[in-house]
C-alpha cells in the first residue's frame, strides 16, 4: 500500500480535536502515515509531539517539540497533507507514536495506523528478519 494515499475521514468516523476557542474540528482527510524506513530499519521507536497551526483548515505550520529526528521528518511530511473543514483556526498538539512489535516477517509489512479522536496517532509495525547475501 503507498503512503501517499488519501482518504477521507469524514467518510468514515469523524476525527476531532480542540481548537483555541474551544469549538470542535473536524479532519476531512489526511494521507496514510507510514514509519520512516530508515527508522524502522534501524527499530527506532518512541513518540513525536508536534503542534501544528491550522489557517482556514490548513496546515501552514509544524513546530517539533520532542522526538527522534528520524521520526519526525516523516510526521512532519505527514502532517503536511492534513486538511480540516475551512472554517478551523488554532494551534494543536499532535503526538505521533511510533512502535515495532510483533514476530519478525521476511519482507516489510504495511504499518498498523490508528489516528485516535484526540487526533493523536499510533504507527506500529512488525520487525523484518535481517538478510545475509553473500
């Protein structure tokens, strides 16, 4: 499956999450995040915590507050196609967890997403069983 597939939340169950003003947002779609392969190869695990700022339901910035770098250039990127219905203003904090669990598979498997009605995320795959070639 790519990553870079959108889809619609809306469709589905809607995703919301706490504006400044205490009004509710609503996330209309939002590509499919997946875990950085340089970070799943090396089993890099842990959380990103970013707040984004949403202008007329897009948003037009992300600032890093705590995670690996390597998991946070691909929250970030995720992040990025993120877009709410047009009326939403405000600052979010959004955490990304990234985890590896489960037995290993001889080939990468696609991740396991949540994106949780806080808006929080959880990316979890199973680790891939090393190769030797000669």
């Amino acid at each position: 499956m790519k990553t870079s597939l959108i889809f619609a939340l809306l469709l589905a169950v809607p995703v919301f999450a706490q504006t400044s003003s205490s009004e509710t947002a609503i996330l209309e779609q939002a590509a499919i995040p997946g875990y950085p392969p340089i970070a799943r190869a090396a089993h890099i695990t842990g959380k990103v915590v970013v707040n984004i700022t949403v202008n007329a339901g897009k948003v037009t910035n992300t600032e890093v507050k705590s995670g690996n770098h390597y998991l946070a250039l691909g929250t970030v990127a995720n992040l990025n196609t993120w877009r709410f219905q047009n009326d939403v203003y405000g600052t979010f904090t959004i955490t990304y967890t990234y985890s590896i669990s489960g037995g290993e598979s001889l080939s990468p498997t696609n991740p396991h997403v949540e994106i949780l009605p806080s808006l929080d995320v959880n990316i979890t795959v199973r680790p891939v069983k090393p190769t030797v070639n000669y």
